[in-house]
C-alpha cells in the first residue's frame, strides 16, 4: 500500500510549507535581532580600533578589549579626529570609522569614483596614533584590520579578525603571538612604501629586525598569511600619500 | 545507570567504544581533519556538535511520520541549517564574543556527515527520547576522537596545550627544547590528522577483532 507521505502532492505541499515555515522563522529571526546585531558590531569596531592604539586590558598572552559599556567614553576620549581622505581632500567627520571598507572597495572599481579612505587620529601618553581600516582576502572568507601607525608609518599596533579563517591555523591572525610581532615594524623603507610580509623562512624568529618588513608566518596557514601580507600592501599603500603631506607641513 | 533502562544507555555508550562515529562508521572526518590542530578548536567544535545532534535528532524524530521520504533528504539538510544559522543569530544578538569564536565551525557543522547520517540512520526511525541519546551519544563519541587527536597534533606540533607551552619554550631553547627536541611543523598539517586517526583505529580494531571486517 502507498503510504500518504510518498504521493506526489503531498511532497510538492510539504516541499513547500516547509520553505515556508522555515524562511519566515529566518527572516523573523534575522530582521528582529538586527538592530541588536549591528549595534554589537558598532561596538566591536570601536574596540578593535582602540584596541590597534593599545588600548585595551589585555594580560600576558590575552587578548582583551575594554568592556562594552565603557568604549564610548574611551572612543570619544582616546581618538581626537576622524578623517576622510579622498584624493587630495581631507575631511574631518566623526562618523568615519562607520565607513564600510568592503562597499568602498567594490565602488573604486569603477574609475570616476575616488575611493573614500577614513584614518583615525588617537591621543595616548601625548603620542599620536594613525589607525587605518583595512579590509582582504584570507584563504575561506574576508579578513580584515585596523593598523595604528605614528606619522613615519611604523606600526604601533594592529588588530587583525576573520569571518571564517581554519580554527586553529589560519585563525590563529586575531592572537597576540602574531600581533604583537607587528609592533616596531618598519611599512617604509628611506621613504619608499615596503609594507610587511608575513615570511616563511624568515632568518629572524625572534622578530629583533624592525626594518626587515618580514614577520614570521604562521606554519600550517600560508594562504591567509599571503593574504595578510597582500592586504597590508595594496591597502595601506593608499594612504602614503596623506603621510608625506605630515612630513612637509 | 538507574535513570536510563539498559537499551537506552547503550544508546549513548556505543558510539564511544564499539560503534564509534568516526573510528567505526568513518563519519565526519572532514572535520576532524580539519580543526583538531589546537585542543581549544576540537573542544569547541565538539560541544557544538553535541547541541546541534541532539537537538536536530529530536526535531526531525518528531517529525518522522510527516516528512515524505522523497525529499528526506533535503529536509534534513534544511532543519539543521536553519537551526544552526538561528542560533549563530541568536549568539550575535546576545552573545556577541561567544559567537566570535563559534563562527568558523558554522560552516563545518552543517556539512558534518555525522549530524546527516544520524538523522537519516537513526532519528527518522524512533522516538524523540532514544533520539536524543542517540545524540548526544554520537557526539560524545565524536567529541573524544576530535580531542585525543587534537591532544597529540598540538602537543606534537606547537609543544602547547590549550595554547599554554609544556614543553618549554621552542624559541628561547628551554625545557625539553635545550635537549634538541624540536615541534614537528608536519603534524599541523591535515593529512598527519588522517595517521592519527589511522593509528587510533588500528589499536581500537586491535584491542577487539570482532570490528575488523571480513572480505
């Protein structure tokens, strides 16, 4: 005997108010936590931005953002200026760490748009950091940064995240070990733009060359390391420009 | 075990010795190849698999009588997608820093055979309770595959243990280090998982011959 569960019209019915069912259940979920979701995300980026200028509790070995209920104080206390650098334009606007890096990205590809670049100008200890967003490929998904600089572009700090880099390899970007080697690096060489790369092989483990523009990589994630190293060129290599304009004024 | 009758408990115990997902049945390896480098990613990665099998067990259990067995297949993949994304939702809503470091495995957890072939094999064929351990079962037996073998790769490889260093410190040539002993880099690449694993079922099959098949 046929079942009632093998007709045809019964599956097509199943088919689709299970569709149904489900993609409202997602859409409800979706749409109502997203303003909770974005809200979380503003927050993150400000940590993560505070976090590039050294601000953050981290202990030995931790990585740790100051907790969430007091980054909009420290935001507004730490980072003195945001700027847009578009061409040769320099606007200031104190919502430019809301710039989308992956939206700007996709629009500069057409060539009548000049591409929005925001930097972040934070006061620690009376030293003045330059924190860049920037935003590549690793090997799964995105990854991204944010690079606090001083104004000869040496590296002070850098946080990097990932959407999906291999747990326990290529994941390992966001950990202090890797991190931390960033700090005293050297993106210029006698004013020429080097970047840093992340380097298999690398005659210098204990990272004591800050002017080698190399960092060790990690063993068992070459193609997000490739990735890093590519995304600091291609990224911060835009904002060279703004740098020399420090130097001569 | 008072609270279980004898057929229940046998429901959570096989997976963990004579019918193990993973050693026995050969399921979900892609993912214990894949995050079993660190012990911290395979723990993780077993505590989220613990929750979306047995959960997911228990949905598509009560709704065995009513899926068509046509498209079971398909329904299957659907429920345990759309639960995982909405407890991704869920943890980015509320849980923001937890759902951090669970999102690499979002992706994994879905395509894990394991979660599939137990909706298919068992959950479409009993009731939700034996469903559950069978869940939960399942996933323990996975759970302990993916952390021996993330014990050995990363004790191996990196000489640490959840992150921490036991074995001194490779760099600064202290502990076992100033002996000569160094990390084998090799061990963190996937395919050294598949020897491990390999090894494991040779003295699992070597311990009781009856799991060795006959040909």
């Amino acid at each position: 005997m046929e079942k009632r569960t093998d007709k045809n019209s019964y599956t097509i019915l199943f088919a689709i108010g299970m569709v149904l069912v489900v993609g409202s259940l997602l859409a409800f979920a979706a749409a109502s936590l997203k303003p909770k979701i974005d809200e979380n995300r503003r927050i993150e980026k400000q940590q993560n931005i505070l976090y590039a200028m050294g601000v953050n509790n981290n202990e030995e070995g931790s990585v740790a953002f100051i907790s969430t209920d007091v980054v909009a104080d420290e935001f507004t206390k730490y980072i003195k200026k945001q700027i847009i650098i578009q061409g040769d334009k320099v606007t200031e606007d104190a919502n430019a760490y809301l710039i989308d890096i992956k939206k700007e990205q996709t629009a500069a590809k057409t060539a009548s748009y000049q591409r929005r670049l925001p930097l972040f100008i934070g006061e620690k200890d009376s030293k003045t950091f330059y924190i860049a967003p920037i935003r590549g490929k690793g090997l799964w998904d995105a990854i991204w940064a944010y690079v606090a600089m001083d104004k000869d572009m040496v590296v002070q700090g850098v946080f990097f995240d990932h959407t999906g880099e291999t747990a326990g390899l290529g994941a390992n970007i966001n950990k202090r070990f890797f991190m931390d080697d960033f700090i005293g690096e050297h993106l210029l060489s006698n004013g020429v733009f080097k970047g840093i790369k992340v380097a298999k092989g690398n005659a210098d483990p204990l990272n004591k060359d800050k002017t080698d523009h190399e960092i060790d990589a990690i063993a068992g994630a070459t193609i997000t390391g490739d990735g890093v190293s590519a995304m600091l060129r291609s990224e911060l290599k835009l904002y060279v420009p703004y740098f020399k304009t420090l130097k001569t004024n | 075990m008072g609270l279980l009758s004898k057929k229940d408990a046998q429901l959570i115990t096989d997976p963990l010795t004579d019918n193990n997902p993973v050693t026995i049945q050969v399921l979900g390896i892609c993912s214990a190849l894949a995050i079993t480098a660190e012990l911290e990613a395979s723990l993780v990665m077993a505590i989220s698999v613990l929750f979306v099998l047995s959960i997911g067990n228990v949905v598509i259990s009560l709704m065995r009588n009513i899926i068509p067995s046509k498209i079971r297949i398909i329904v299957q993949l659907i429920v345990v997608a759309a639960l995982v994304i909405v407890v991704d939702l869920v943890l980015k809503a509320f849980a923001y820093e937890l759902s951090k470091t669970l999102s690499v495995f979002v992706g994994l957890i879905i395509t894990n055979c394991i979660i599939m072939g137990r909706f298919e094999a068992f959950a479409l064929a009993n009731g939700p309770w034996k469903a559950f351990l069978d869940g939960i079962g399942n996933s323990l037996g996975y759970g302990v595959i993916l952390i021996i073998v993330g014990f050995f790769r990363e004790l191996l490889g990196s000489g640490t243990l959840f992150g921490i260093p036991v074995l001194g410190d490779p760099i600064a040539k202290t502990g076992l280090y100033s002996i000569g002993y160094e990390n084998n880099g090799f061990i963190i690449m996937p395919p050294m998982a598949l020897i491990v694993l390999g090894i494991i079922i040779w003295i699992q099959r070597s311990r009781n011959e009856a799991l060795i098949e006959e040909h």
